[in-house]
C-alpha cells in the first residue's frame, strides 16, 4: 500500500506542479456538471503513462530525461491551446472532439509517464516484482488526479454561480496554464 501513498504523493506535490498544470488545462472548460467526462479524460491519462511507466520500469524504453522535461510543459501548451480553440465542443456538443481529445490524452499520458518513470525506478525496492507496485503506484497516482480534479471543478462550479462565464473560465484558465508551460518549456530546451 506505500506505493498508493506514493503516487497520491507524487501526483500532488506542488513541487511537481506540471501534472496539475496539465490536469488544469485538460479541463479547463469543466465544471462539475461534466464530472463524468473528467474522470474518463483522467483515466485516459492513466492509461497513458502506465504504458510508457511500465516499459520503463522494465527497462525496455530508456528515455532521455532533458527531452522529457521540455516535452512535458509542451504538452500542457498544446492541451491549452486545444481547449481554448476547440472549447466549447468539449463540452460534450461534438463527440468527434471529444474522441480526439481523448486519444491526444492518451498520447500525452504516454510522455508523462515517462517522467513519472524515474521517480518510479527512484522508489522501487531492488528485487521486487514490477507489476504489483506499478498497478498500487498507478491508483495512487489516479486517486489523486481525481482528488485535483474534484478541486477544479468545484473551484469552477463556484466561479459559475458568481456569474462567470465557461467561456471566461476556459480562457483564463488556459491562458494561465498556456503561459505558464511555455515559461517552463523554455527553460527546459535540451538542446
């Protein structure tokens, strides 16, 4: 069970606070009213990264950790720029946007993984199996990313009932992100 507590721990620790830029923007047009929507959009993430933190876990993909470390804000740029243009189809209106946003989760779930790997390898003991701490460090890992996301959308429910628009919400909230992420990317370029 210590692996859960790792991963909730990994995933809200504002020293890490990538991941929660990356949860933010992912759901920047939400409110609690599109809870279920969220938590498949998280799950999708989860998908992601335990694929590529299984493979490196086991040693089968080697990743360069500059790159992932400037490939990360990327992704959470992209993710702002994506919800802030595509937005109000997120909502649910048009559910080929949503298919689509869904696989880019994955996808970007896929790079993120790669940067939970090392904090993965960092914290497994020599000789144990990888599946079974993998699988308890992944549902710690979505424990939290929905403990954030419940925090968002509250956050963003409570927005809404003081006037503010889903519009307004999404470009504030992409803007801050957006902005933030390109800042980090720019300092992360590994070349």
């Amino acid at each position: 069970m210590n692996e859960v507590y790792l991963g909730v721990e990994h995933i809200t620790d504002l020293n890490g606070y990538d991941h929660m830029l990356f949860l933010a923007a992912l759901v920047a047009w939400a409110s609690l009213a599109h809870a279920w929507r969220v938590i498949v959009l998280a799950t999708a993430f989860t998908v992601g990264h335990s694929v590529t933190l299984l493979l490196a876990g086991m040693g089968w993909v080697h990743p360069n950790g500059a790159w992932i470390e400037f490939l990360i804000p990327v992704t959470i740029a992209l993710t702002s720029v994506w919800n802030l243009r595509r937005g109000a189809s997120l909502g649910g209106k048009n559910p080929k946007a949503m298919g689509l946003t869904y696989a880019v989760t994955v996808l970007f779930g896929l790079i993120h993984g790669l940067g939970f790997s090392s904090f993965f390898r960092m914290m497994q003991d020599e000789g144990d199996g990888i599946v079974l701490p993998l699988l308890r460090f992944n549902v710690g890992v979505e424990l939290g990313q929905l403990l954030i996301l419940a925090v968002c959308l509250a956050v963003a429910s409570l927005a809404r009932a003081v006037g503010v628009t889903s519009r307004e919400q999404q470009v504030f909230v992409c803007a801050v992100t957006g902005t933030v992420a390109v800042l980090m990317a720019l300092e992360r370029v590994p070349f």
